[in-house]
C-alpha cells in the first residue's frame, strides 16, 4: 500500500508528539514540518529527518502532500485550514478547532464543496481507557447510566503567551474543558441544559469551570476543567461512571480502570495498548484513502460541540442555566 503523505504545521510540543506517533505507523509517514523560522522547528525536522519550511505554499509545491496535520494556536486555525484547501490537501486540524460554531460549519461546508476530508482532533475519543468506558455505556454494562463524573486538571501552559488572551485560545474553558464535554457529546448527543461556574480571571480568560449537564432520557453529569492548579499540581484525569447495575472508575494516575460490579469482588479490566494519536491520524488516513466520513470525529460533532461551549461560556456569564 502506497504511504499516505503527511506534513505537520506547527512543531510545538503537540506536533512534537504527532510526529512521534507518526514514527511508529506503517501506513502514514510524515513528510514535512512547517513553522516559523525558529531553531526549534528546525530541530524538529532534523530529528525526524524531514525538510522543514517557513512558507507554507512552498511546501505544497515541492511535497506531494496528501494531508497536513495542524498543531498551531487555535487563533491561527481558520487561515491555515482554507491555505491547505486552496492546494486541495486534507487537513486534520487540532482542537479547539475554532472558538465558534459558526466558524466550523463553515470550514466543515468549504471541505465538503471541495471534496476534502476535514477532521478535527479529538483524540480523547481514541484514547484506550475513554474507548474501553464509551464502549462498556454503548453495551449497557453499567445498567442504566445514573451519572457521570469528569476532570481535567492543568497547571497553566508555561510555554507561550496566548493561551492568556481569550479572543486568542479562548482560555482554559475552550482549551482543557472541551475535551470532557466531547466525550460526553460522543456518549450522550445534544444536552438538554448546562449550568456552570467558574472563575474569571481578569484576561478575560474562563480557566477554572465546572459543568453540570442534562442529557437526554435525564442522564445527569458534572465536568471539571481547571487550567490553573498551582504549584507542581500534576496533570490529571479521572472518569467515574454510575449505573444501576455497576461503576466505574479510571484516573490517569494509576492509569487503570477498575469496575464495581452488584455481587462481585472489584476489578481491574483490561484495556488494549496502542498510541491513541498513531490510532487517530490511521482512520483519518483510512477514511481519506476510501472516500468515507470521518464518522468516529464528524463534522457535525465538531460544530455541535461548540455550541454546547457557548451555553456553557453564556452560563458562567449570566449565572443561570441555558437550555437547548
């Protein structure tokens, strides 16, 4: 099978980390880095023994591209997006992939008029031990779902600036918190209502919030996302899961889920091992190469979602509950 041709746009530390998945794929290889003119962009591109560009149109001339990967600051997604298009490339684009829905939707149109595959990057949705939960919620392993309970907890980024301009990344709230409302969006559809809290910082930024949700057939959750622990606060992630026939738990700490199950002793279940962003960028190459939706990621998802962080963004504001 011929290799699928990808260039990274971005060579901070998240393009860093796709090219690494990228190493360990027989089916995709990275051909390119693309990013200003810094020594550590060029590094980068020695590291994984590729050509590295400042200017993007250069690129698309001298590689035959069928993707580019795009690692960059949320502000700068939109102008990078439509350039890969205007060359005709498919574009997997980080998360967020825009701060408004409005915007999505009408990147996500100009893909399809084109006919490109667009697929925002979700890897949470990938993620084994996320997989392994979603999967268990889909069999009806935990009875009917009573409750759900997330978190994703950060020290701020310390290695650039603009996560602490709102109109720029649209701080914590956009940035961290949008993982967990995904996968529940992925889990559950549509909420009927959110209700948040949180603290403003005087940036503007929303870095501190929690959410609870009600989705549909009254299942409740709560969602914590907090992009400024102090001190040497490690990264964490945790799941719970109740039901009325057993829970669940899982936390990046342990990195393990165990499952309380009516009548039985715990247990610790076995998840499979792969890397969740080589996994990720394979189904978008597999989609591409075969015509098909990007339906574990949809565009629709993407767009969706953003409406969702925009209830919740109107709820920290108003302080009251937003229904849909």
């Amino acid at each position: 099978m011929k290799q699928f041709r990808t260039a990274i746009i971005g060579p901070g530390s998240i393009g860093r980390t796709y090219a690494g998945a990228l190493k360990l794929s027989d089916t995709v290889v990275l051909a390119a880095v693309c990013g200003r003119d810094t020594e550590k962009g060029r590094q980068m591109a020695r590291d994984f023994c590729v050509p590295y560009y400042t200017d993007s149109d250069e690129m698309y001339e001298k590689e035959n591209l069928d993707a580019v990967i795009v690692c960059t600051p949320t502000f700068t997604h939109e102008e990078i997006v439509e350039r890969a298009f205007s060359h005709r490339v498919h574009v997997m684009c980080e998360k967020p992939f825009a701060l408004r829905a409005e915007t999505a939707r009408r990147l996500s149109g100009q893909a399809e008029r084109l006919g490109l595959r667009l697929m925002v990057m979700q890897v949470v949705r990938f993620w084994p031990e996320y997989a392994v939960l979603a999967e268990m919620i889909r069999e009806h392993a935990f009875g009917a779902v009573t409750h759900v309970y997330l978190n994703r907890l950060s020290a701020h980024p310390d290695w650039a600036v603009w996560h602490r301009d709102p109109e720029k990344s649209g701080g914590g709230l956009f940035d961290l918190h949008i993982h967990d409302i995904d996968y529940l969006y992925s889990l559950f559809g549509r909420p009927e209502s959110v209700c948040a809290v949180g603290a403003r910082e005087t940036s503007g930024c929303w870095n501190n919030v929690s959410t609870l949700l009600r989705f549909p057939g009254g299942v409740p959750a709560a969602a914590e996302g907090f992009m400024d622990m102090t001190g040497a606060f490690p990264f964490t992630t945790t799941v719970r899961i109740n039901g009325t026939k057993a829970s669940a738990e899982y936390s990046n700490h342990t990195g393990q889920i165990t499952f309380y199950e009516k009548g039985m002793p715990p247990r610790i279940l076995d998840v499979p091992k792969y890397n969740p962003y080589q996994r990720e960028v394979e189904y978008f190459a597999e989609c591409v190469r075969m015509g098909t939706e990007t339906a574990l990621v949809t565009n629709e998802d993407v767009a969706a979602v953003l409406e969702i962080m925009e209830a919740i963004e109107k709820s920290l504001v108003t302080g009251e509950m937003v229904r849909f």
